[in-house]
C-alpha cells in the first residue's frame, strides 16, 4: 500500500518503543485504528527500575505504567495483552495471534524486543537460573534478596552489576562470576570498569573475573556453582545476566532481512515498505558512523525510535541518527555512555574528582564519537549532555580542552 494513507496500523511488542509508537501515532494526528500487541499480562511499563528500585524498595514492586489502561483508551488505542503474535502474511496484509485469530494491517511495526539470554550449562535450567527482563521475574528475584540469603550472579554486564547493588542493598551476599578478565568488557572502557569494580568490593561483592562456570548443581536446600578454579560456590539463588538476544523469529518466519536484529534502513522500513522495526530488535545504519550498522539494547533509543517509526509508518522519511545514550545506577554513582566508543582510536581523560570521571572518545581525524562517564550523577549528567551535541556535530574539539577541567564544554559548543 506504499504512498496512500494507512486506515489501520498494529504495533508487535507492548515495550518501549512500541507503546511510543502507538501514542505518538496519535500525537502525529493519526485518527485510524491503531492495535498494540503484547504477550505479557501488564499495559506497557518501563524496564530499567526493574534492576533498581523494584528490587530495592520496601513494598513489592508495581509497574511503572509508560501508558495506563486509562490512557490507553482515552487515545483510542486497542491494547491485546497476554497474546502472542504467531505469523506474519504480507501478502495478505494481515498477523496470526495464538489461538488462530487474524488482524488486518495497512502498516505494521515489529516493536519485538530482546529476550534474556539463557545459560547452557550443564545442571542450569529455567527453574534454577533465573533471569531478569520483566516485572514478573524482578518480583521473583526480590524475594530472594534478603539478609544472610546469597545470590551467585553470572555475569558482570549492567544487568548483573546492578543486581548485585540491589542484592547489597537488602543485605544479601553477593558473588559475580564473570569470564572475561574484566567487568563491562564490551561497553565500557577499562578505567571506568574499574571505578565501578572497585565500588562493588568496597561494597561487599565478591568479584570473581577471568572465572568460568564449570556445572550447577541443584537440591531442596539450595545450589552449588561449580567454577573453572575447582571452587564450589553455595548459594540460594543464581541470576544470570549474560546478555539479551533480539526477538526476530516472526520476521525470519515472514522472510525479512535480519542482520544482527530485523534489518531495517535510516527510515526504520524493513525490506517490506509496509513493514517497520524499532528498538532493540533492530539493527539501522548509523549516519553519523559512516552508515555502520548497529543494534542498540538502550532505553532512550527504543522511545526515540518508536516516535520516528510513527512519522515513517505515517509515510515520513525521518532519518535516524540520533546519539546513541546509555545509563546505568549502581549505588548512588551513575555511569552514561553518548555515542560508540569503539569508533574511538585515542581517549583523553577529563578528571572531575570523587572517583568521577569522564573520557572523550576521538577518532583518526580528531573527531568526537562518544564520551563516557562515571560518577555521581550530578557530576556527569550536564557534561555528557554536552559531549552528546558536541558528537551529534560532528565536532573536532581541542584535545587539551576537554582534560581541562576548568574549560567549560558549553563554550567548545559555542566554537
Ligand atoms: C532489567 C532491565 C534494566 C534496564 N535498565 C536500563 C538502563 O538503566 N538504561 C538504559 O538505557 N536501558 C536499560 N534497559 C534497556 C531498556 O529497558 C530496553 O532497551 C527497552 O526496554 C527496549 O524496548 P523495546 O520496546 O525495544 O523492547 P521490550 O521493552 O523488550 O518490549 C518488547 C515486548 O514485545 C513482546 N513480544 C516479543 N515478541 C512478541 C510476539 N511475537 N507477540 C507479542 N509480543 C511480543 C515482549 O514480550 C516485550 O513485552 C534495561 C532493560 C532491562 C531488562
């Protein structure tokens, strides 16, 4: 149906990206049907609390609705939960929910997510290792964290790094085990890795890296984490956070590109026109990386393609390029990372005192491809920001500037 209006647009995926979709459809002035489709029991809620306060706070956790039931009807949108999308015709224009049902679409945008990815190991299973993505499993994992309990966390990415904060926080023992030789190995670089490392030992985690997992073993009184070492670790519960992987069954079953995620262009179209994808099951050239394609797992990139995605569903030809933006709190210290920093071939380090830091990222010919930072929030947030234009310009600042503590990032924006 390329050119002509959609009548009916159904969103796959009641997340992120897909519940901003729906609701800037309508902010777009978008009067016709629109569906959104998840297979989770909740109205769309925000994930990143789900490793922060959801585990830390006193009262089980309840979701932090990104749109309410209410506001789900007052704009008109028809929300399936609980129903899982099966198939996609593109001939015919129209989806498959479990139990045979059929949706017609104009339009259609795969908002599929990533799911956790599950260990395989010998003696680890889904009932013993548990993983941590929705609502139901944080309110699984809270009850587990408590004082004298002892948690084994795989893992020493985001996911388990912020666990292990939480698990300190409510007084249980902690041990990571991470096979690389350090933590964050394939986001952040290594002299903000050890910041953080250091301030989970400070905190009381048992950091184990460089550390394999031979076998789990499991009985009614607990579990036994056999490692590479020989050593037997003795816990009541394990978490693994060894990564997501990105939900591209249905479009491989529909005949879609996937590369590293469903492939889509700079307008987030699929090689069906009338077929988008946004946020983590995506993977999209990056203009500003000369066309480097990348799939990010971040939550500002899922909200922000969800609103491009509406303008292109709506016949737009919105380019995205926007800077790349992570966090993550772990204790009361932030981490931000703008941009790719393995576009980065040189790093100069801005010293901000406290354990805080931030590194500018350069590139061969003196550009700004990312800045990362870490440190109490109110030390680095205004930076980063600053940094994140400075990329977006595709800036070449002075290199003694940005180590200069006292030259302020605004004035370098100003040049
Ligand atoms: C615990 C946790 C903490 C995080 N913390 C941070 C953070 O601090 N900072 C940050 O930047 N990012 C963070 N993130 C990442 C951020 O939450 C994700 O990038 C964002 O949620 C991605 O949104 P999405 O809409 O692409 O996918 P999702 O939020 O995963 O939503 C996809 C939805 O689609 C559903 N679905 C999939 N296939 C089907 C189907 N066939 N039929 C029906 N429904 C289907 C899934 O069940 C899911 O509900 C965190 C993520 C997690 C899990």
């Amino acid at each position: 149906m390329r050119g002509s209006r959609p009548e009916s647009i159904v969103v796959i995926g009641a997340g992120e990206a897909g519940a901003r979709a729906a609701m800037a459809l309508r902010e777009q002035g978008f009067a016709g049907r629109v569906t959104i489709i998840g297979d989770e029991p909740h109205a769309p809620y925000e994930r990143p609390p789900l490793s922060k306060a959801a585990l830390t706070d006193e009262v089980e956790p309840q979701a932090a609705f990104i749109l309410t039931p209410e506001r789900l009807a007052e704009h008109a949108i028809t929300h399936r939960s609980d129903t899982r999308v099966l198939a996609i015709d593109r001939d015919a224009h129209r989806i498959e929910l479990a139990g045979g049902e059929r949706i017609a679409y104009d339009r259609l945008l795969l908002a599929t997510g990533a799911s956790a990815r599950r260990l395989s190991i010998d003696g680890a299973g889904p009932d013993n290792v548990q993983t941590l993505r929705t609502l139901d499993e944080a309110r699984a994992l809270r009850t587990r964290l408590r004082p004298g309990s002892h948690l084994a966390i795989l893992g020493g990415g985001f996911i388990g790094l912020e666990l292990a904060a939480a698990a300190r926080a409510r007084g249980a023992e902690v041990t990571l085990i991470e096979l690389a030789p350090r933590l964050l190995a394939r986001a952040v670089p290594a002299d903000l890795a050890a910041i953080i490392a250091r301030r989970h030992e400070a905190e009381g985690v048992r950091l184990l890296t460089g550390t394999g997992i031979a076998s789990i073993e499991t009985d009614s009184t607990g579990h036994v984490v056999s490692l590479s070492t020989g050593e037997r670790v003795v816990c009541d519960a394990i978490l693994a956070g060894i990564g997501a992987i990105p939900e591209t069954g249905l479009a491989e079953r529909a005949g879609l590109a996937i590369d590293n995620g469903i492939a889509v262009d700079e307008r987030l179209a699929t090689n069906d026109p009338d077929i988008f994808a946004a946020g983590d099951c995506c993977s999209f050239p990056h203009a500003l990386y000369g066309g480097r394609r990348v799939r990010l797992e971040a939550w500002r990139n899922a909200q922000d393609q969800g609103n491009a995605a509406a303008t292109n569903l709506l016949g737009g030809s919105d380019a995205y390029e926007a800077v790349p933006w992570f966090w993550s709190d772990q204790y009361d210290i932030t981490l931000q990372i703008a941009g790719l920093a393995d576009e980065g071939s040189e790093t100069v380090t801005r010293e901000l005192g406290d354990d805080a830091r931030l590194d500018f990222h350069l590139a061969n010919d003196g550009r700004l491809v990312a800045a990362s930072a870490v440190g109490p929030n109110g030390k680095i947030a205004r930076d980063v920001r600053l940094a994140e234009m400075l990329i977006a310009r595709r800036a070449t600042p002075d290199r003694a500037a940005l180590a200069a503590p006292a030259v302020k990032l605004k004035g370098l924006l100003a040049g």
